[in-house]
C-alpha cells in the first residue's frame, strides 16, 4: 500500500509499467466534469471506475481484496478513510469472485484519511476498507483506476 499526493506520482512510476499512464490519465483528465461510470484508458489493461456516494460507517464497509489488479483509488473531492491490512493467509467469507476481482474478508484495519489531491495505491497483497466516513458521511467523488496485473 502507498499513498501520496498526485503531484509526487513520478515517484511511483518505476513500481509498475503501466503506472506512468494511470497517473497521466489522472493529472489530464478533468475529472471533476466525468459521470459516474467505466472509462477505459488502454483496453481491459488499464480503466477507471468513476463513482460518487457517501461515506459510511466502518461497520457497513467491506474488507476487500483483488488477485487480477493493482487499484490506484485518487479521491477527486471530499474526504474518505481507508482501512488497511496486509494480506497474509486469511481466509475470505466471501470466497473470490473471478468475475468481478474481489474477496471479501472479516478483518481488523488500521484506517489512513485521504482528501483531494491524494491517491492509494493497493496491491494484491492488501487487503482494503474502501468508503469509510471520517466524522459524519460525506459525499466523495473518486477515481479507481485498475491495472491488470499479467
């Protein structure tokens, strides 16, 4: 798991091929005009999941994680907690789910705020809290990029 500021993006782009394209698409995107929905940047190898909601409480929000994508969340605007533990052999209750990239755990995490401006980047080895509120629910606009992992 990393998390940053968009402007420190170059950082980054040595951990994976395809980052230098994610982050490209983030910083020339205007983002805050783009619907909710999927936006492919390059195929099925890299796109974007446009969604906007309101934050919850901890209780209401799946620990989840993925084995085909590396996610790099960017929060567009408000402000959202993310939970975080290392995946290191638990067991899903919701078995993996090839589809759609998911398993869903039951897990203790330690929780990060990210505002506007600020990206998390989650690997297959994170399992992640994703939507959490902060103090009382907020509207959040963001955007996941997946990246396929080959």
């Amino acid at each position: 798991m990393i998390t940053d500021i968009l402007d420190n993006a170059h950082l980054y782009k040595h951990l994976h091929k395809n980052f230098v394209t994610a982050f490209d698409w983030l910083k020339t995107t205007n983002l805050l005009e783009l619907e909710k929905g999927k936006y492919e940047i390059e195929g099925d190898q890299i796109f974007a999941i446009i969604d906007e909601y309101e934050t919850k409480d901890k209780h209401e929000c799946e620990v989840e994680a993925h084995r085909k994508h590396i996610d790099v969340q960017y929060m567009i605007k408000g402000t959202e907690l993310f939970g975080y533990v290392p995946l290191q052999g638990q067991k899903p209750v919701v078995d993996y789910d090839e589809q759609n990239d998911f398993a869903i755990y039951k897990e203790e995490t330690s929780f990060i705020k990210l505002e506007a401006g600020m990206f998390i980047i989650f690997y297959p080895t994170d399992l992640h809290q994703p939507e959490v509120r902060q103090f009382e629910p907020v509207t959040v606009k963001k955007a996941v990029i997946k990246i396929r992992i080959d």
